[in-house]
C-alpha cells in the first residue's frame, strides 16, 4: 500500500514523537552497551544488526513500541470525528466511540452505567457466537420521568456483555423555577423509580420477557462523591417471578455533583414512610373492595360467577387495581385519530402468557406498559389496556370490557359511550368496531329485533382510570344489556374516591408511570424491497422444485400497489377507496385472451420465509405460485405500514397471469 507523501511524511512525525516519548533512543544504548559488555568476546567486537534486535527482543522493548504504535494509530483513527485526548487518558484497550449530547448546565442528570451482568444460569452453556453468526440476544429498556432508552443488543451469554450508560435527566421545570438548580433534599422527593425491562430476541427475531425490575436510584443522593454502584437481581416473570434469572452490575452518578450529599438515615426513613403510606392506602383499598363485592353479592346470588375483575396479576406476580392499568395517553404527532389508534394496537403481536404444564388453564398476566411495548407482543388485556387509554387520550370516554367470547372464553374488549348514548364496541385484537343496540327481552315474539354482529357473548365488569361498574342486570349476556351507567339498578359503582387513592398517579403510588410512544425506527420502503426480494427468490426456488421457469413481470407489480394501499386504508378507517382504478389498470394490464388471479394477505411480522410458508397452505395462494400454463408471467408486491413502537402491518399480494387454454 503506497503512501502519498504528505501522509508518509506525517506517519514519520508520529512514530518520531511517539519513540522520543517512550525514550526508546536511550533504551536501545543501554542494550547496545550490556550487550557488548557482557555477551561479545573481547576478541570479536563486531556487532550485526539481527544480534541488536535479538537483544531488544528478548527485553521486550520491541513489544511495548508495537503496543503503542497500535494504539496512537487507533487513537488518531478516533480522533478525526472526536475531539483530541490528552496522553493521559490512554489505556490498553481501544477507547468506546462516544456520542455528542446536549447537556444543560442547569438541570440535573442521573448518569446510570450498565457494566456487564452475571449468573444469567440459563445461559451457562450457551456456546460463544462465532463471528458474524446470527444469535439470541438480550436488550434492555428504560423508561424514567417521561424518557425512553434502549441498550445496544449483546450476545446471550451468562455473563452478558452490557455496557451501556443513559443519561436519565432528573430535574423538570414543573418542579419549580427552571432556572434554580435542584438540591439533594427536592430530588429526594421524586419518587418515580427507573423501569428495566429485559427482552430476549431468538434467532427467528421472536421477543421473550425475561424479567421487569424497579430501580430505586435515589440511594445515589446519600452516597459518597454522588457515586454509587449497585448489584440489580432481576427476577422473571409469570410463574417464575420469584426465581433469580440473572445479576445486573449498575453505577449510578449525579451530574453535576451533589454540594452536599444526604445522610443514609433520611433516604432510608424517607423510603420506609413512603412504603408505609403506601401500604395503608392498599390495605384501605382492600377493606373497601371486599366490602363492595359482599355488598355484590347480595345483590343476586349468580354473581358469583360473573367476570368481576377487581384485582389483576402484573408481570412480576404483584395484585394491582385494574383501574392501574389505564391511563389517559396522548401518542403527540405519532397517532392521528382514534382509528388510527385502533390500528396501531391490532398489529401489536398477540400471544397468551405462556403456562408450564398442561391441562389448558390460562396463566394470568397483565403486563405493564413498558414491557408489552418494549415486547411488543401481548395478550388480549394487554392490548385492550392500551386501546382504552389512548382513547381516553383522544377524549372520548372509554371503557374497558372483562366478559367473555363464544365456548365461555375469557376476553377483554373496549367500549366507548358517545354523547348521544351511542355505545360501540372495539375489538383491540382486530381494530374492528360494532355498535351495540340491545335486544328488549320483553317485546312481543313478532318485534324485530337487532341481530348482534359482535362476537361477545357475556360482560361482567367494565372500568377505566377512574371508575369501575360491575353489572348487577338479570342477565350478564351482552345483548341484552343495557348500558345506562347512571342506573345503580343496572351497574354497581364503585367509590370514585377509593379509586383515586390507590390509582392515581401521585407522590406515594406503587403504580408505574406511564411511558410515552416512541416513532418506529423501520424504513417502510426499504423493508419492503427486502421482504419483497426474499420473496422472489423463494418463489423462484420453489418451481425450480416443481420444475417450472419463472419469469417476473415488473409492470404488473408495481400495479398492484394501489390495492395495498386501499386495503391498508380499509383496515384503519373503514372506508374502501380506489378499488375502480385499480380493476381498470390491471384490465388494461392483462392482454385479451389471458387470465389474472391475485391473492392478498396481511401479517404483522417481517419474517419473509415464514410469511412464504404460511401463504403456500392456502390454496388459492399455492394455486397462483404454481401456475402452469402458456406465457405464464408472476407478480409479487409487499408494502410495508410503520406504526409507533416499530410495529408494522405488511400486506403481501402474489398475482399471475397467463394465457387460458381450452
């Protein structure tokens, strides 16, 4: 590799400065004279060079300059985008490639290290990923005081090699004067904690919850220096929620530092009263809920088989209020309308919390916010929690459903009430919505009646952040309900009040807050090229199987975008559009004589080849892939819909067209 001058020139200078620096000069005229003196003969005073560098060598001096030499040129590497660092600071390793931050000088900020984790036991024999090689790997998520984090994902491992560090900003202007920097003493007063979940990704891109953990960083404001390191013991979820999976080593430091830190004694009595006012609103709550549900009870003895929910298991097996789980949430510029809103939530991944063992019970966990987004997979609660608060985000008041489907099945839904009385239902699996119109029982046999098109079968309760009803009618089933929410001879409420004081979210709640929406990070035009390329290539892999050719028509799949784009649009808002100038392209498209046959299919997952295996079981599908017949030509489009959170909806469409032979 041939150097232009210049740089020759400059690399010169480097080594110059860098040999003059280690004093190697000296070094070597120390060697050069213990080497004639002790191993020359005085009758051969001769010395070659090849003997000169033996001895070098063997005092190692050759292996400290190539050291250095290695290291300034990583350095100097560094520094063409960073700005230059003192000598002192260099190590024997290569330095992190750091990011520029805005920091401000007047707020404060908690700076939280994550420096590697331990005894992750289930990971112990987990072999080292070769390079290159695609593994499972684990990233953690944070979420504090309205601000989201994501480490960069590393190998599974038992000793996974996290090192992240989230500056976490601590002081808010609502705290008072913007302009005056907060002290030990207010800091201590915030009691929001720093939410970790852990998320596993498998080699197929599946997510799995590991574990969801509560920091309490505030141990950091009685420590000496503001520094403060922790070992986090995170334990799992659902049924394993009292079991250790893994060891997390934290670091916590105040920036700018603490004039004067706290004693331990405060933040240790400032813990133990806030846990204790907690627990006396808790145990209030309690008193008054099976208070309520005695007086339930006597209402009518069958309600005692009614879904009455008033109490639900999280992620880490804690009994919270259901109303917790709801909140007003606003989605900024990320979320247009209700709909939309709607949308986003169907093509959030739905999965039943897994149940070791048999027998068919359903395991019961209501994820918290934080982990159903960061998963970004969830169960029918989960995504009914979150429909019904960004509908109460966009103003409208909203509900959520426990009852159950057809066969007695257990399901959450949504239902909103229009100030009109209008009552309609939204499923958060599907985004579809159905107005309900109550069947009257007591109408002569030759009245018509409303025919349900919703798939709820009974309703035992329904609630939001700051009310909860439980349905006291003759009959549970849904058609016949009516929901007049003022009737306390209809729905039972609850106390507002009782409500409020343990679901609110105030200074001393153990509920978690909520965490905002963040924008997808996907590329909808490049994914779609790439899902679509896959596509093509598996297509084309498979008649070779079959023994068929395959030739491509690009003009008829760029065709079928519109239709994509129409069903996408179908899906969010209920209106179909576009549909006459796509029949009259693909008219226009197909010569005289031919046939054209296309199938559409939607998913909410990018895996190209599993997306493939599942459209070849449908027949239509399959029919249209393995087309026989004269100038056969095929078509595939894939576009891709980014929602927040980096969900997507992804509709495929496979076409061909061929000459019709008789």
């Amino acid at each position: 590799m041939s150097l232009p001058p210049e740089k020759a020139s400059e690399l010169k200078q480097i080594i110059h400065q860098q040999l003059v620096k280690m004093d190697v000069h000296g070094r070597i005229r120390e060697v050069l004279a213990e080497t004639i003196r002790e191993e020359l003969a005085p009758e051969h005073q001769q010395l070659s060079t090849e003997d000169l560098i033996k001895a070098l060598r063997q005092r190692g001096i050759i292996d400290d300059v190539m050291k250095e030499l290695k290291f300034v040129t990583d350095v100097n590497e560094k520094e063409r985008t960073s700005a230059p660092k003192p000598s002192t600071h260099l190590v024997d390793r290569e330095p992190p490639v750091l990011k520029r931050t805005n920091i401000d000088p007047t707020r404060r900020y908690l700076y939280l290290q994550v420096l590697g984790g331990k005894a992750f036991l289930e990971h112990l024999q987990e072999p080292e990923p070769l390079p290159g090689q695609i593994c499972s790997t684990f990233t953690l998520c944070l979420h504090f005081r309205n601000q989201r984090f994501r480490s960069k994902p590393v190998p599974c491992a038992c000793e996974p090699d996290f090192h992240d560090g989230f500056l976490l900003e601590v002081h808010k202007d609502s705290l008072g004067d913007g302009s005056k920097m907060v002290d030990a003493t207010t800091m201590l007063s915030i009691c929001d904690p720093v939410h970790m979940v852990l998320i596993k990704t498998d080699t197929f891109g599946e997510t799995t919850l590991v574990a969801s953990y509560f920091l309490e960083w505030r141990s950091v404001l009685a420590a000496e220096n503001g520094i403060t390191n922790v070992a986090v013991e995170l334990l799992g979820v659902g049924t394993e929620s009292k079991v250790s999976v893994g060891v997390l080593n934290i670091r916590l430091e105040m920036y700018p530092q603490l004039n004067k830190t706290l004693s331990l004694e405060i933040t240790n009595t400032q813990f133990a009263l806030e846990r204790q006012k907690t627990a006396e609103k808790e145990r209030l709550f309690l008193v008054y809920a099976k208070q309520w549900w005695r007086e339930y009870l006597q209402i009518r003895p069958t309600h005692n088989v009614r879904l009455v929910k008033i109490f639900a298991q999280d992620e880490n097996g804690v009994n919270r209020p259901v109303c917790s789980y709801i909140r007003p949430l606003r989605a900024g510029r990320l979320l247009d309308t209700p709909r939309q809103a709607a949308r986003f939530v169907s093509v959030l991944g739905y999965e039943r919390a897994p149940v070791i063992g048999g027998g068919g019970g359903k395991q019961e966990q209501w994820c918290t916010l934080l982990a159903f987004l960061c998963r970004n997979q969830g169960d029918c609660e989960d995504h009914a929690n979150l429909l019904c608060s960004l509908l109460l985000g966009f103003g409208l008041e909203a509900f959520v459903c426990v009852g159950t489907k057809a066969k007695g099945v257990p399901h959450t839904w949504v239902m909103t009430c229009g100030t009109d009385g209008t009552i309609t239902f939204w499923e958060s699996l599907t985004g579809h919505r159905y107005i309900h119109r109550p069947i009257n029982p007591d109408d002569p046999p030759l009245v018509e009646q409303p025919k349900p098109l919703y798939p709820y079968r009974t309703i035992g309760c329904i609630f939001n952040h700051q009310k909860f009803f439980g349905n006291c009618q003759p009959s549970d089933a849904v058609e016949v309900c009516v929901f007049d929410l003022h009737d306390e001879s209809k729905w039972k409420p609850m106390s507002g009040e009782a409500i409020k004081s343990v679901c609110s979210p105030g200074t001393t709640s153990s509920v978690p807050p909520f965490p905002p929406l963040c924008a997808s990070t996907i590329d909808a035009a490049v994914t779609s090229n790439e899902i679509e390329l896959q596509l093509r290539i598996l297509v084309s892999e498979h008649r070779k199987d079959l023994g068929l050719s395959t030739v491509w028509d690009d003009h008829l799949s760029y065709l079928l975008s519109p239709a994509l784009a129409a069903y996408e649009l179908e899906r969010t808002t209920s209106i179909s559009a576009g549909n006459e100038e796509f029949q009259d392209a693909v008219r226009r498209a197909v010569p005289d004589g031919h046939t054209f046959k296309g199938f559409p299919i939607h998913f909410v997952y990018r895996n190209a080849r599993r997306a493939f295996a599942t459209c070849l079981r449908s027949p239509f599908c399959e029919e249209i892939i393995c087309c026989r017949g004269d100038q056969v030509r095929l078509a595939v489009r894939v576009r891709v819909f980014a929602y927040p959170e980096s969900a997507c909806a992804v509709w495929i469409m496979f076409a061909c067209k061929y000459r019709s032979v008789l």
